[in-house]
C-alpha cells in the first residue's frame, strides 16, 4: 500500500510557505521521495516523526522535493516487499524509511534492482551494509553502525577510567551482551582489562546481590550493558549499601525517565539527535515553531530531508548521479558532518558522550571531560 501526500498533516503551513517564500534555488532537480514507515501500531509515533520532519523541511524550502510518496512498513519481510514494489511502481527517486531490519533487507534487492538507493535511519546491524555490499544494493545508513556505539565507550573508558578499577555488567539480552562483549574486546586489543565482568537480571526493584559482587570486587566504575531503568535500580541500590560507584551506559540509556532517576555524573554514549548540540538548533527550532519537541526520529529524519534537498540541488549542476552525490558529499545536517562511503555506511560515529546533569543529559563538555580526566589521576 502506498499514497501520495501533500505534505500532511502540515498541509496548508506547506502550502503558505511555498507560495511566500522568494528564496529558491537558482537551480535544483526536484526528487521524489518515497518515505516507508509505519502506519499504524506501536511503532506509528515514529513513522510520524519521519513525515513531519519532511514537511516542515519541505515546507521551509519548497522546490526541492517534487512528492513525498508514503509506504506503509509493519517490520515483516512480506511489507517490505510489497513497499519496495510500490515505490517502484511509483518511480521515486530514493526511499527513506524502513525502520525495522526484516523489511529493510526483504526491500533492499527489489529496489536496487529498479535502481532506486534506500536511506535508513535506525536500523544499525552490520550485517545489513555487509549483504548491501557483497550483493551491490544501493544503501546508505544515517543512523550509526551499532559497532560505533562499543568504539566510543571503549575510548571513554580509556580515557576517564584506565587507572580506576572497573566492572562491565550486561543485562543478559542479545543488545547488552553484545554491548558488553564488544567493548571487551577492544580494550583488551589495546591492553586494558575490567577487574570484574558480570550479568544480571534486568526489570527487577532491587539489585542488592549485584551491588555486593560489585563490591567484593573492589570497583568504583562500572558500565552497564543494560537498559535505563536498570542502571537507576542498580545506582540506588549502590547508594543504599554505601558503595560509591560511577556509572557508564549505552544508548539504551536515552530514554523516558523512570521513577527512579539516574544518578547526576552518569555517563552515557547516545545517538547525535538525542541530546542538543549546536548543529541541530535549526531544526529544534523548527520543529518547535509548530509546537513539536525534537524527540525520537524527528531530528534524524530532519537530517535526512538536509542531505537530500542538498543533493537535489547538487544534480543540476553535473553529470552525477543520485547515488554519486550521497558518496561523494559532506553534507551538513543537524547530526553534525555526515558522510558516506563507497557502501553507503555513514563515515561519522553516528554518537557522543553525554552526562545527567540535573535530572537530564546533556552534551559531555570540555569541562566535563577535563575533570573526569584528572579524577583517574
């Protein structure tokens, strides 16, 4: 199933917006976009995200973007096919979207064989670039390689915790061992190895034997492979048995705040949009004009509508393809510089450092980092 839209459910700010701005390109090949996402059950919040980042983008430069063609995408392989096929039919220029890695891999060779490139901006396993490679499918991801995620806190362990004694604890699912595992590896590739290793049972109201491992074992860091509401349970616990413990997490951590709150000096890795930064105030702004908050997919999609508004206005200017320009580009976007290379992997690391301060996180500052530097002294 697909339709086309015009630019709903901001429509008629679309259609002002066109009519009254006087700053068009001199030049520009308008694209036709096809965005997949969900329609309806949980996941529709975030397909909603995508569509009213195109639109308030759209609506704010008119001329770059001809349609916006709307798939639906339920995460099965058997949606992803009939998506692909729609937008084939449908002659897009590329399709942004696809936010579960079932239908993205069933769309993949439908689409490239129609010769039309598939941008996503979630889905993070590596072995989806890997068979895009292999097989020559036409794929690029915004969103971070899940391998840069295990990079950036294995560098920060390195960096703020290499003398301390520190634990790596996973929450016993597929995403935290693998976490963990990963950033095991790399530092012990570069000569650092945690003093205690552990797991533990996630979802519970306390974790008093956890926390008497944790001590036995004489740390004072710990990262937690794991999600929010685990670590919150795990750093109260800590505090009630007067273990003084700092914490480190992934991006598991960028979400709601629970009843109990994450200690203030927790470090996490979170995904670029998570946390404000100077390169995404335009778009917060944006969004903010018409009463939207910048959360889960609407910075990344904004992101996305930039690179491709650039690239349209890049094909007027040469013989390059779609494809050619999205590899051969830096395009500045609310996620900061992004890049892709030869297989369509983003060449930034997608994260960054951030630390709860006040009840929220915010973006790891020099500060920050100079005084976690000189507590490992």
């Amino acid at each position: 199933m697909w339709r086309m839209i015009l630019r709903c459910p901001l429509c008629l700010l679309a259609f002002v917006l066109a009519f009254s701005s006087a700053a068009l390109p001199a030049r520009a090949d308008a694209l036709r976009v096809g965005l997949v996402i969900p329609q309806a059950g949980q996941f529709k919040p975030l397909g909603d995200h995508v569509r009213e980042a195109f639109v308030i983008w759209d609506a704010a430069n008119p001329g770059m973007f001809a349609d916006l063609v709307e798939g639906d995408d339920d995460c099965t392989p058997e949606s992803g096919t009939d998506a692909a096929a729609a937008m084939s039919e449908a002659g897009v220029d590329i399709v942004v979207g696809f936010l579960c890695a079932e239908s993205l891999a069933a769309a993949l060779p439908v689409l490239s064989e129609s010769n039309i490139p598939v941008m996503t901006l979630t889905v993070r396993a590596d072995i989806i670039a890997e068979e895009a490679s292999r097989l020559g499918w036409q794929f690029f991801r915004l969103a971070p390689r899940a391998g840069s995620e295990a990079d950036i806190a294995a560098d920060a362990i390195l960096r703020f915790w290499a003398d301390k004694p520190f634990a790596l604890v996973e929450d016993g699912a597929i995403s935290g061992r693998e976490l963990v595992e990963a950033i095991r590896t790399r530092l012990e590739d570069r000569a650092l190895n945690p003093t205690f290793v552990d797991n533990y049972r996630p979802g519970q109201d306390t974790q008093p034997s956890l926390v008497r491992r944790l001590r036995s074992a004489g740390v004072s860091r710990v990262f937690v492979g794991g999600e929010r509401a685990d670590l919150a349970v795990i750093a109260q616990e800590a505090a009630y048995q007067g273990v003084a413990l700092q914490f480190m997490g992934g991006d598991a951590l960028h979400a709601p705040v629970g009843e109990i709150p994450l200690p203030d000096g927790t470090i996490a890795v979170l995904s670029a949009g998570a946390v404000p930064g100077p390169e995404d105030e335009r778009a917060r702004r944006a969004f903010s004009d018409e009463g939207l908050i910048a959360e889960g997919l609407r910075i990344p999609a904004f992101a996305a509508a930039e690179i491709l508004g650039a690239a349209a206005t890049r094909l007027g200017y040469g013989e390059q393809g779609l494809t050619q320009l999205l590899t051969g580009t830096t395009f500045a976007t609310a996620l900061g510089p992004v890049s892709f290379d030869a297989n369509g992997e983003r060449r930034e690391p997608g994260f960054v450092l951030a630390i709860q301060d006040g009840g929220h996180f915010r973006r790891l500052s020099v500060e920050d980092a100079a005084r976690l530097s000189a507590q490992s002294q």
